[in-house]
C-alpha cells in the first residue's frame, strides 16, 4: 500500500486485486504475540524526526478546547480532509511516515469542495513513536480513525499488521471511539481479537460507501470488493 496518489488517480479504478492469504483464520499465534505486547513496554528509542513533529503539534492539541480526531497512516491526506470537513468544531491530526504522500497537492482530485477547510494538521512521523508520545501525553482523542492499513496477508508478517505490532498497547487505548476500515476482513476480525485481550470489543458490519474516505477505499468500491467496517466504543 505504497502508491502515490498520482498512481491512484491515473490507474483505472476497479483494478483491485483480491488479497490473497496463507491463513485459514485468525492467526495462531496472535492472542500470544498480544499478551507478550501487553505485558512489556516497548523499549524501543523514538526517532528524533517523530519526537519534533509531535513537540509541533503537541501544544496545540493540548489547547484546543474541541474535539481531537487522529486519522493514522493518512496516506496523501484525502481523509484527514474530508474528515475536517465533516467536523468543522473538530482538529483533525493526519499521520502518515511518508513526506512524499503527504507533500502532494491533492485537492484539486476530490469530489467535495474543500474551500475554506483548515481545521485540520498533516504530520510526518512514524506512528510506532507517535502513538506511544500521544499516549504519554494523555492526548483527548474522540475519534481515531485506521482506514485501510497495509494488510500484511501472509501468515508470517502477523507482527507487521497493527495488532500485532509492538505498540498496539497504545493503539488500543487512543480513541474513545475507533474504526477501522479494510477490504480484507480477516484483518479486522484479528484486530477485534486483539483489542478483547486488551478489554475493548466491538462490532465488525460491512461498509456503504457512498463518499470514499480514501483512494482506496474509491478504488476498492469501483473494482467491487466489499468494505468493511470495525467499530470499538
């Protein structure tokens, strides 16, 4: 899930490959992996790069007096926009690792007008340090939004996948609300898996797009894959 926006818009929408796994189910070695995560902190020192962005940005959420919405691994940014736009009381803060995606100019693609939409934040960092800095210093997150992470669909990358991940202690507790979206839903019923460990549940319910959030998930839609919704509360 490296493609720049540019490859998204001048591809043909509806080219979409079904994922293709190695498993049969849940992986199973997840519930392990997720209890060895929660039962040791990750040590790992954060990127100088992540620690600047974050100390940028950390002051003014911690004064705004709205509602925080973190949209991680934005991509090119298309939802932190959208969202800001949907939640014009709300700050929106897009992550994503890559200041290529994040760089481009991408306005001038979407079917909405975004005129005026400035109620939101594009940050270059890797969520591994982000989100363990976000929980450090208590960020007030309403909303947090993973759409359509890299899937990681062969049984030996489990650890590659956010559930599996070193820093999903973090993932889990930022947000009052999550959602997850993907067009694989294995990689959301895994994920539901590991956040029962961790003591939140939720409910996995199948997507009407009718606005696409994310090229993806424009261009999942067009090429007649069902997407998927998870939702923890």
């Amino acid at each position: 899930m490296s493609k720049t926006i540019s490859e998204h818009i001048s591809a043909p929408m509806g080219d979409s490959k079904v994922i293709v796994t190695n498993q049969d189910g849940i992986n199973d070695k997840l519930l392990e992996i997720v209890n060895k995560h929660l039962q040791h902190a990750f040590q790992k020192p954060v990127q100088a790069h992540t620690q600047q962005a974050f100390d940028e940005v950390n002051d003014l959420v911690q004064n705004f007096t709205g509602d925080i919405i973190l949209d991680a691994c934005c991509g090119v940014g298309q939802s932190t926009r959208l969202l800001a736009k949907q939640n014009p009381d709300a700050l929106v803060i897009g992550v994503d690792k890559s200041a290529n995606r994040l760089e481009r100019n991408v306005e001038e693609h979407f079917s909405v007008n975004l005129n005026g939409v400035n109620n939101y934040r594009l940050i270059r960092a890797d969520l591994n340090d982000f989100y363990r800095l976000v929980k450090a210093a208590n960020w007030p997150v309403k909303q947090h939004f993973i759409l359509y992470p890299n899937p990681w669909p062969k049984a030996k990358h489990i650890q590659r996948r956010w559930h599996g991940s070193a820093v999903f202690p973090q993932i889990i507790q930022t947000g009052q609300r999550i959602e997850l979206r993907s067009n694989w839903r294995l990689y959301l019923e895994e994920f539901l898996a590991a956040s029962e460990v961790a003591g939140r549940t939720g409910k996995i319910s199948q997507l009407t797009v009718t606005q696409p959030l994310t090229p993806f998930e424009a261009k999942f839609t067009a090429s007649q894959q069902t997407c998927w919704q998870l939702i923890i509360e």
